[in-house]
C-alpha cells in the first residue's frame, strides 16, 4: 500500500514535468524555423532525421542528413531558431529531448518541408556523407527476434548509441551491451522488441552526435513473449509537435504536444488521421444510402410487375383503369327486375304478340329504387364518365313454345253430327211391288 501511495503522489510531479513542444512556424526550405519547449528540465534539443526518399537528381542525390540542435536557451520555456537545410517537398521526423533522458518530449509524425524563397542552403548536385553507417543481419527487422547492427569501428569516435524513434509514437535506448567483431564488422545483436507492421527509425551515434539512420518496418512472428505495456509502440491520439504543415501548400496541419511517454496532450490542432477516416467514412455512408435507394427501388418495380402479371382482364372493358366509385356493381353486374309473365295468355301467337308489350312495360312494373336497364345505366348520374366499351355482339335466344303452321297450310276440320233423318228415300225394288199391287 505504501508502494501505492508513492506512485500516487508522484504521479502529479511526472505530468507537470512532461515536454510541451511544438513548431512557432511552417517549416520552409532553407528558412528560418522557430521551436517552442516548456515544462521539461533544461536544456532541450531537437533531433531531426530524415524521412522518405529523396527527391533529388531521381532519388539519387540525398543532402539530408541527421541533426541534433540545442536550443538557443536554458529556461524552463525555451527557444529553438535555425535554418532549415532540406530540399522542398522531402520530409523529416522531429524529436525533442531535456536532461531526463532521450525522446522525453515525444516523436512528431512525418512532416514534409515547403518551398522557400532560395535553396542556397545545400547542395542539389552532391550527396552528402554520413561519418559513418550502419548495417543489420538479417535486413528486416522481425518482432521479438534478434536482428545484428554492425558497424566500421575505425569510423567511430567514442562510445557508440543507438536509439530507436518510431513517427507519432515512442522514442527510446537501444542497449548496445558488448559488442563482437565478425567478418562484417563491430556490432550487437538486440531483440527487437516492436510491434509488427511498426516503422522504426534506428539512429546511430557517438561522442560527436549521430552519425547516420536506417528505417525499418517490424514483420510479424509467431513469438510474442517479448511484448508487454513498456514495448515501444506508436501512440494513439495527436503527434508530439503542435500544429504543423502535412502537405506542400500548407494548408493541412496536425500534431499536438506531447509527454514523456510519446502521448499527446493539448487537443488544439487538428489530426490528419481523424480528417481521413472521416473522409472515407463519409464516402462509405454516401455508397451505402445510394445501394439503399436502389434496392428499394428495384423491390419497387418488381412488385409492381408482379401486381401487372397477376391482374384480371377485363375483356369487356377496354382500359384497365378502375374509376368506379367503392360499392358500386359494375354494368353488367347490375340487378335485373323479374317480370310476372301474363297468365291470360290465350295462345302461342298471343303469348310471342305479348312479349313485347311486357317488355315496353318493365320500367312501368319496376319497384321504386330499382335499377334500369341499359337506358337507365346510360342517364345514370355517375361524376366520371363511362369507360368506352369493346363491340359485342350479343345473340339472345327465346324459347317461346312450337311455332303456329302457316294458315294457308292448315287441313279442315271435320265434324260428325247425328242424323237428322229429314231427307228420306225409298229403295228402288220396293216402289216396283207398290205399284203391282195396285
């Protein structure tokens, strides 16, 4: 618990004591660029190394070279003013440091330098020579295993120092310990403790400064016993620096103020990372709201092809419209009134002559309310007109009994009465014996 309560009450002191720093201007090729540091233990100093490839004579030419500025003053808030030395366009990783120890003050991100007014500050036609270099066995850097830097130990003046500083994250010592001589040259082996998919920036040095860097991205391993919560690392959040140009014409800034640790602190400045995430965010949601509109469109179009396939058709109606009030039959679906036929009918003939009397009679016998005929449906009050109707022919067949046989073909009739016994005669033979006898 003691232990607890220490760290408790240091805690305060370590965060007053972290390195606020940050550029007081748009870095420009040999111009004038201006450093503010506070909150640290003076002095301070600015470690530049470069970053990216050369843009000179095809990438052939480098006049980059690594750089370790004092700055101009002792004070607890300090100045820094030099001439920048690099080409327009190429860029570079700053790192500001007090007496507590190397990178106290964090790791900027990649910061590309701007036209100036001249460039009489370097030499575009020569590359210059680092005092002396370093090489790695194997060439790439794997998490958590070795990897050699060696050396040419002629070329060194004094102890040698490695550090390792990784864009917008940590900076730290890599431990030379004892150092062996092979057929390549002086060096140590360390166990590169980072992250995979990490860059790190390896600067070497001596008594007279850095001499020379080498970058490095971290490939994966199958080992990871050497990570834990002390493993160098790029820090979430804003880059140590403040506000600084990210592109040519200086209209994109990012960075922050940073502690011991590498993270940032401040909030002020505006972070490349959150503007580009937005940017594509932006972009996924625009594509999405666009897939939506066009799926619910198409579910549109297909329902309404489903809905056209499925629909009856009217085959005596020629438009498919329905502009027929709700509750309304249809023409041909209206009620019909029934007709008492006349039971008085004397005769086929009578019946067929009737027929058509009762039929100019119906809308005499109709019940009030009831629908009429075509007449009546033609004169019918409806707001919209009727629908143009398709020809039809319409055959009504009447079945009113067997037809009457013309009256010049009809047979007479014959009538049998009884005798009437007025006209008789008498038979020829008996009229001759009458008159024998007499």
């Amino acid at each position: 618990m003691a232990r607890y309560a220490l760290l408790a009450l240091l805690l305060p002191a370590l965060a007053q004591a972290a390195v606020k720093w940050s550029f007081q201007n748009s870095p420009r090729s040999c111009e004038t660029l201006s450093l503010q540091a506070s909150g640290g233990t003076p002095p301070y100093s600015f470690l530049m190394i470069p970053s990216g490839p050369s843009l000179l004579g095809g990438g052939g030419i480098e006049v980059r070279r690594v750089m370790n500025i004092t700055f101009n003053d002792t004070d607890t808030t300090s100045h820094l003013n030099f001439t920048l030395p690099y080409p327009a366009n190429e860029s570079f990783i700053g790192v500001v440091s007090d007496a507590s120890g190397f990178g106290s003050g964090g790791v900027s991100a990649s910061v590309t330098v701007l036209t100036g007014d001249n460039t009489n500050c370097y030499d575009s036609t020569q590359s210059v020579t680092a005092r002396w270099t370093i090489s790695s066995t194997p060439q790439q850097m794997v998490s958590c295993e070795s990897i050699r830097f060696w050396w040419q130990q002629e070329s060194v003046s004094g102890t040698v120092k490695f550090n390792g500083v990784i864009p917008g994250g940590d900076a730290f010592d890599i431990p030379v310990g004892t150092t062996t001589k092979d057929n390549n040259g002086t060096g140590f082996s360390w166990i590169a403790d980072v992250s995979a998919q990490t860059t790190v920036y390896i600067v070497a040095g001596d008594d007279q400064g850095p001499a020379s860097s080498a970058p490095y991205t971290v490939a994966a391993s199958t080992n990871s016993s050497c990570l834990n919560d002390d493993s160098p690392q790029s820090t979430a959040g804003s880059p140590a620096g403040g506000s600084y140009p990210t592109s040519t014409d200086g209209s994109t800034t990012g960075g922050g103020n940073a502690n011991s640790s590498g993270s940032s602190s401040g909030g002020s400045s505006t972070n490349v990372g959150a503007i580009v995430g937005g940017v594509v965010g932006g972009i996924g949601g625009l594509i999405a709201v666009v897939l939506l509109a066009w799926f619910l469109l198409f579910r549109k179009r297909k329902q309404q092809a489903n809905y056209n396939k499925e629909r009856p058709i009217n085959i005596l109606q020629d438009d498919d419209e329905d502009n027929q009030p709700r509750g309304d039959l249809p023409q041909y679906y209206e009620p019909q009134p029934f007709t008492v036929p006349d039971p008085t009918v004397a005769s086929t003939t009578d019946a067929a002559s009737t027929r058509g009397d009762n039929m100019s009679e119906r809308g005499a016998l109709m019940r009030p309310g009831t629908p009429g005929g075509m007449t009546d449906v033609t004169s019918s009050s409806r707001k919209t007109a009727m629908p143009r109707m398709r020809p039809v022919n319409i055959v009504q067949h009447e079945d009113a009994g067997p037809s009457a046989a013309p009256a010049a073909e009809e047979q007479p009739e014959t009538v049998e009465l009884p005798p009437a016994y007025t006209n008789l005669r008498a038979a020829p033979g008996a009229s001759a014996a009458a008159e024998a006898q007499a």
